[in-house]
C-alpha cells in the first residue's frame, strides 16, 4: 500500500475545506483523490466525511466502512466507524485525516 506522504498536502487542503464548509469544491477535489488512489482509505473517508457533514448518516458509514475494509489500521476511519456504532458521535470529533488538526 502507497503512503500517504506525497498526497498529504492534497488532503490535508480537503480536510480544510470541509472544516471550513466548502462543501462544493471539496467534493470534486475528493472525486479527484479516489480517482487518482481507489485503493487507499483517505478518499472514503472524506466522502464519509462529507456525507456527514451534509446529514446523510447512512452513506457516511458506507464509505467509512469502506475506507475500514482497505484499511483497517487507518485510524481516522476506524474511530469514525467505532464512534458511529457506539451512537457517541458529536458533530465537532469528525476523524478527518491523521495529525489534521
């Protein structure tokens, strides 16, 4: 599996935009990343992130639980899949990427 490393500034500039609410142009720049890396968890996982942040709960867990299946030691989609299955999600612990802050 790929690391992240060299697209940490892609992501890193996505998990900024949906903190931030541009929902349009983080969408299409997530389109991009599962195009680019289809195997590797940070797309789905902002996907996931993304449907959370729109209110659909249910595709959310679909793409975090992908984003598990590739990976499951990915820990931003391993603790948004614990927190959605344990119902203790609060709307500002949204597990975007690794060390984003």
């Amino acid at each position: 599996m790929k690391s992240a490393t060299k697209e940490d500034a892609q992501v890193y500039e996505i998990c900024k935009q949906l903190k931030n609410k541009e929902l349009e142009i983080s969408y299409e720049k997530i389109m991009q990343l599962l195009t680019t890396f289809p195997s590797e968890p940070w797309g789905h996982n902002l996907l996931g992130c993304w449907y959370e942040i729109q209110g659909d709960v249910i595709l959310a867990m679909k793409h975090y639980r992908a984003a598990y299946a590739l990976n499951p030691s990915y820990d931003p989609s391993r603790m948004n899949v614990v927190e959605f299955q344990l119902h203790s999600r609060h709307t500002n612990s949204i597990y975007f990427h690794q060390e984003a802050k």
